[in-house]
C-alpha cells in the first residue's frame, strides 16, 4: 500500500460542490492499495503513518507526528499512486488493485484508522474529487509497505 501524506494547516475534498471531508492542521493522506496488498499492509501504512514524525517540536525539528500534535487525518483514495511510468508517455495503473479490493482496502484502512485516532475525515472512492490543502513546510513524504 501507498501513502503519500503532506502536511497540513488545512485540507478539503469536495464533491459534486459538497464538501465531503475537511481538516485543519494534520495531515492529508492520498491513500492507495496495491495488488496483491492485504489488511495486513493496510496496518502497517496505518501504523508508520500514525507514528511518523513530521511535526515539529519546540526546538523547531520534526520529532512529533500527528497523533502527539492531534491533528486531523484527511485519507483520500488515489489509486493513480501505483502509475507504472517505466516507459512511454502515458502511464499505466496495472500495478493498482482492482477496484473492488481498492475500495475494501480503503474502506479497512478508514475504520481502523478511525478507531485508533480522533478526528478522521474522508475523501469518496470512485468520485470525482476537487482536493485542496494548505501544505504546511511545504513537507510530502511517500510511504509504501510492499507484500511480503
């Protein structure tokens, strides 16, 4: 599974001119599962991304992560993160899972991201989605967790 996470002082996903998720500070996660990923990489995204630390402590260096400040996760699904570009000019999303395991895996990663963090908003799998975010730095950091 991919995770890239940048963040934020404010992130928003709209769709069809709703808003379907909004944060503050945090971090906005364009989330996207991989063939042949499992709930078991989904947990371990969910856990490096909890626990990654970039924010910034009194001294200014990035040693706390969303959980220690409380921000806000904004999980997107995008699964144009597993674009194979090796050749040509046009990507292609063979790597990406199909998407009725996208969207399971997506659907997993929001619920256990839910019960391990206080504020959780989403992006809508299958929609077209206008994000929008304020990156905070700017810091985007890409996360992967490969099947073993």
């Amino acid at each position: 599974m991919i995770g890239l996470l940048q963040r934020t002082s404010s992130a928003k996903v709209v769709v069809d001119g709703a808003t379907v998720g909004e944060i503050g500070h945090g971090l906005m996660v364009l989330v996207c599962a991989e063939k042949g990923d499992t709930e078991k990489e989904a947990d371990a995204l969910l856990a490096k991304l909890l626990g990654y630390r970039v924010f910034s402590d009194d001294a200014g260096k990035m040693n706390l992560s969303v959980t220690d400040v409380a921000g806000g996760l904004l999980l997107v699904p995008q699964f144009t993160l597993a674009a194979d570009t090796k050749s040509g000019t046009r990507p292609s999303f063979s790597p990406a899972a199909a998407p009725a395991d996208g969207e399971r895996l997506f659907n997993y990663f929001v619920e256990r991201a839910r019960s391990r963090h206080a504020v959780v908003q989403t992006g809508r799998f299958g929609a077209d989605m206008k994000v929008s975010l304020t990156n905070d730095g700017p810091v985007t950091i890409w996360l992967q967790v490969e099947p073993k």
